[in-house]
C-alpha cells in the first residue's frame, strides 16, 4: 500500500497511530519496519501525541500499581478518568519483573510513557530500570558508579525525566555515605542519559542539603527534578526545609523556596507532586496514619510569591498516602485498610473505587503511551509465576501470607526509618 503513498502521506498517517498498532504494523514490510523504528519518527510521534493531547478536552488516563492481596503479585493497570474510573473498562499491564523483585519496586517516575524503576525500598541491589509497559519494552541501568562500597550503607535519591532539549531520557542519583552522625554532604551526584547508556559524575555546585531515605518523592515540572530536603541553618540546632531542584537538561542544581509556613515542618510529612502540571506539596500531619492533608501548588513556576494553599482535607478515620487529584476535583488516597479510595473534599465523603492493596504499594500517575525505548530497549514479557513467586523471607517464612509479608515489610520499614529520623531530628524541632 506504501507504493501508492508518497512517503510524506505515510509519515503523516502512522505518526499518528497508536503505539501498540505501530509494533504491529513493523510486520507489513522491512520499509514500515525501518520507518518506524527510526528516531525521526518516533520523535515525530510523540509530537503528534503531544499536539492531540494539547487540543481539545482529553480523558486523562492513570497508570496505576499495587501489591494486589487477591493475588499475592504486583498489579500494573490502566484506567480512564471518567465517571466509571477503577470501577470499570481497566486494561491489565503484563508485570516483567515480577519473578526479579522482592515484594515490589519503588517507582521514581513517570514521563512519556516510560516508568523509571528502583529497588531500593526492600534491600538494596543498585537494580534501576526503564520501562514501557505499553510497547513491552525495557532498558536495564549500568552499576553506578557512587556504590560506597567502603562505606555501605549509604542514601541514595533518585530522579527520572526527559530532557526535552537533548531528547533524551535521564536519570540523576543523589547518594550520601553513612558516617557515624547520619549522612555526609555534599552527595555525590551522577547522571546516566538512555542516549549513551551510561553514567558520568555530575561537577559544579552540589547542595549541602539532606533528602529523606525512603520517604523521598520526586516531581518532574518544566524539565526539572524536584525534591524536597532539609539542611542546617546558620545556628546548628535549627534546620529548614527547602526544594532542591536539578535542571536535567543543563545538569545543574538550584532551590526553590517552600511556602513560609513548611519551612520548619518535619521533612518526612511533605512529598513533592505534580498537580495539573504544577509543581505542588502535600503536608500531611504523619506519614503513617494521616488525619489531615494540605495540598499547596506553586500557579506560576519559579515565583516562590504564587504558593498557595490548593485542597485541605480532614479524614477522621484516618488514611495513607494521597496519590493524586481527578479532574473532578477528588483526591485519590489509600484508606488505612489498604484499599484505594476518592475523596470529595466538598462533601467530605469518601467512596471506596474497589481496588485492594498493601498501603506503601500504591502509586498512580498520569499515564501517556509512546513509542519510547523501542530501539534501545530489550523485550519486556511477564514470565509465567511459579510456586516460589512471593516466597521472598527465610524458609521459615513459607507458611505466611506473601501478602501480610509485604504489609509487615512496609511497617518495618517506615517505622525504623521514622525512629531513625525522628532521633536524628529531635534536637533540631523538639
């Protein structure tokens, strides 16, 4: 059929396909197969994708993840912001790294349709993956090479975007060694770029400043990372909190000012978010059973004068971590029973969305399909489960649920991790 198009038509025509229709079409002809797998069209591509999202008044669809209790797994799906959202219409993700991980990965971020993943939540294998589950493609990071191997363990903070001019995807690694009175600063910093496949020490001016392990979050705003972290001030028994920010495309540091009443809140309690493609905090009264939350966005990037106060909530039975806000306005967050719940902050209540998982698991994030890592990636197809999938304890562990293993993981984990803090910090807040 190619013969009797021009190949400006072609272009103009598959560029604007689906992903999923586009691996398929590879199979026509070595022509298409070529065409479609070149780096001019799939940046075209994601242009296309990008100027049909821009226009009219899209569903947003969400990826969302769970460590699922009815089947003892790790559950990637995608589901449509409409009236029936995670009721109805939901597409399973086939899982890659479901026989490779221990309970499940942390998730960095997300961006054009590539998922960065980490290990580093259950034990610590320097294991860092790039991944687009829709195109079943995945890339498989290099050893950095800031291991601390001499000085292990050591605190180590992701952040994942794409450089939009390089057009490239990176990803920066903050790591602290362990000395005896917590972590040493300045980190040192690296960048790995997909376009070279490796890792190079990033110079310059690298912040004096502390993010927090385990509980750290990141947001990807305006082709810059975001974290939130906590230094010392001019008096040694006072810290402030503060944003750092990385410019991925220049690799340079910089920080952001947080509004004037969380300078002094404890570091753990805020998360950095992206809310309707602003940059935004979440303040939560305790990371672990949260009764309120403040939502504050920044309206206009960089000016430290627009913070404001978006959403309050108050949930009297308490809940986990908000994930996000629909585009009704209902906040999406776990409930302290494990299940995923919408909140309406208008009419205070709150409507279980039918979907079960271990509270820590959850993540949800707006999920956007392209053709990314197809020339770079490796296949990435979900081997059949065995009966040793979940089996991630001792022998002993055997006879318990995988799932109250993942649930007493997560609990171990915060709860060392907020004593550990809670002490370092107490002279500094108390």
């Amino acid at each position: 059929m190619s013969d009797y198009f021009p190949e400006e038509v072609l272009v103009n025509i598959l560029s604007r396909l689906p992903p999923k229709s586009l691996i398929k079409f590879r199979c026509v002809s070595k022509s298409w197969n070529s065409l479609i797998s070149t780096p001019y069209f799939i940046s075209l591509h994601a242009q296309q994708s990008a100027l049909s999202n821009s226009h009219a008044d899209p569903v947003t669809d969400f990826i969302v993840r769970r460590y699922s209790k009815n089947e003892k797994a790790e559950i990637y799906s995608v589901h449509s912001d409409c009236a029936e959202f995670l009721e109805q219409n939901y597409i399973r993700i086939e899982n890659p790294f479901r026989h490779i991980t221990r309970f499940y990965y942390r998730i960095v971020g997300s961006s054009n349709g590539v998922l960065c993943l980490s290990d580093d939540l259950f034990g610590h294998t320097h294991s860092i993956f790039l991944w687009n589950p829709v195109i079943r493609r995945k890339v498989a990071l290099p050893l950095p090479d800031s291991t601390f191997e001499s000085t292990w363990p050591c605190m180590c903070v992701l952040g994942f975007g794409f450089d939009v001019k390089n057009g490239d995807f990176k990803v920066v690694r903050v790591a602290y060694a362990q000395v005896d009175y917590g972590y040493s600063v300045p980190p040192k910093v690296e960048v790995y770029a997909l376009s070279t496949g490796s890792w190079r020490r990033v110079s310059g001016k690298i912040p004096r400043s502390w993010m927090v392990d385990y509980f750290w979050t990141q947001a990807f705003v305006n082709g810059n990372v975001h974290w939130v972290a906590y230094r010392s001030k001019a008096r040694q028994d006072e810290v402030e909190n503060l944003i750092i920010v990385f410019d991925m495309s220049h690799e340079v540091f910089d920080e952001l000012p947080l509004p004037y009443t969380l300078t002094n809140e404890l570091p753990f309690n805020l998360n950095a978010a992206v809310l309707d493609q602003s940059l935004a905090i979440y303040q939560c009264d305790a990371r672990s059973r949260s009764r309120s939350c403040t939502i504050w966005v920044m309206k206009k990037y960089g000016d430290v004068e627009s913070w404001s106060k978006q959403l309050h909530i108050n949930v009297d039975e308490g809940f986990g971590t908000i994930l996000g806000v629909r585009r009704n306005g209902d906040i999406l967050l776990t409930a302290r029973n494990g299940g995923l719940i919408a909140y309406n902050q208008d009419t205070k209540a709150s409507m279980e969305l039918g979907i079960l998982g271990t509270k820590d698991s959850f993540y949800i994030s707006s999920h956007a399909e392209s053709l990314a890592l197809l020339i770079e990636g490796e296949e990435a197809r979900e081997q059949p489960p065995s009966k040793n999938d979940g089996q991630c304890g001792s022998s002993g562990d055997n006879d318990e649920d995988s799932y109250e293993r993942v649930v007493k993981g997560e609990v171990r984990k915060q709860s060392s991790m907020l004593q550990y803090l809670t002490a370092m910090l107490e002279g500094w807040f108390m």
